[in-house]
C-alpha cells in the first residue's frame, strides 16, 4: 500500500545571492492517486501529473490546500497530484531572502521565485502540469514556463507540460463565466 507520508529531500546548489553551497531539506508530498491506482499499482500511460508549488515556507498553508484540490480532482481518475512546499532554510543557516513564511508584495513574489525556481526545475520531467498556489502574478509562473519550452525542446517529450497560477486559473475561469452571460446584461 503507498503511504502519504511526505518526501523529504536534500537539495545542495549553488546560491547565487550568497555566492556559497547551501543544502536544504525540502517536503515533497507525494502523489496522491485514486483508488484504481492503488489496485493497477501503475499509472497509466493517459495519467496526467499535477505539481501543486507552493512558493512561500507556510508548510500548513500547503496542507490547507490538500483538501480543496482532493475534493477538486475527486471526478477524475486519471489525476495524480503532488505538492511542493518552498524548503524553510535548517536552524541557524543564513537565510535566503526568499524563503518566505507568506508573500505579501510583488517584491516577495519575485524573491520566492528566484528561491523556488531551482527546486522545481529538475521536476519538471517528472510532471506534466504545474500549479503556482500564490495569489498573485508570481513570476515562478513566467520562469516554469520558459524552463518547459526548453526541456521540451530538448527532450521532445510525448506530451505537452503547462504552467499556471491560481491568479491566472481564476481570471481565465472568470472570463468564461462572463462569456456565458446574454449580451447587454
């Protein structure tokens, strides 16, 4: 039987800001799958592979998300999700100007972003789609996007990876709403 319990990582790179080797562990839900997985214990080749990033350090705003994505994702079989948390730098360790407990300006956004973006990037071979849970214009959105285009020019996988926001999910859910409505109302 697959256990939720989360992955935790160690991740040593480079950290331009500090110019010094820095290792951090960071949390990686793993996936959760539907019962038919749990039964197949393979996902399909049709299984489409979410990345639910969390760009801020707030591990119980991550697990806040859970359920509304479970709930979301509930219709459909064919959805396995993951969650990512932005790593907390260990006790006593210099900390990143972006490893940040909320993001509350567009100058946050853009310090999570620089922070984040290295622990997301060596996944993006391993998802096919990744959500920025931050509400705002998170560059990290920008950043994912231009980072896909070059694996996929690359590696030409067998299917398409996208990046979004949740910022951008609801503006482009809003605008279809909106298209539903009967001129001139």
């Amino acid at each position: 039987m697959y256990s939720r319990s989360p992955h935790r990582v160690l991740y040593t790179r480079v950290d331009p800001l500090f110019r010094h080797q820095i290792s951090l562990l960071a949390t990686i839900e793993p996936p959760i799958f539907s019962s038919d997985f749990l039964q197949s214990t393979m996902i399909s080749a049709l299984s489409f592979r979410l990345l639910v990033i969390n760009p801020n350090t707030s591990v119980s705003m991550t697990d806040a998300l859970k359920p509304v994505v479970e709930r979301v994702l509930s219709a459909s079989d064919d959805v396995t999700c993951g969650f990512f948390t932005a790593p907390s730098p260990p006790t006593g360790a210099e900390v990143h100007p972006g490893a940040l407990p909320s993001i509350n300006s567009p100058e946050d956004s853009v310090a999570s972003a620089q922070y984040v973006f290295p622990f997301i990037e060596p996944l993006i071979e391993r998802y096919d789609a990744f959500l920025v849970a931050c509400y705002s214009e998170h560059p990290l959105v920008g950043m994912l996007g231009h980072a896909i285009s070059a694996y996929s020019r690359v590696e030409r996988p067998k299917r398409l990876r996208y990046a979004t926001g949740i910022f951008e999910a609801s503006v482009l859910a809003s605008l279809g709403l909106l298209a539903q409505l009967p001129p001139g109302s």
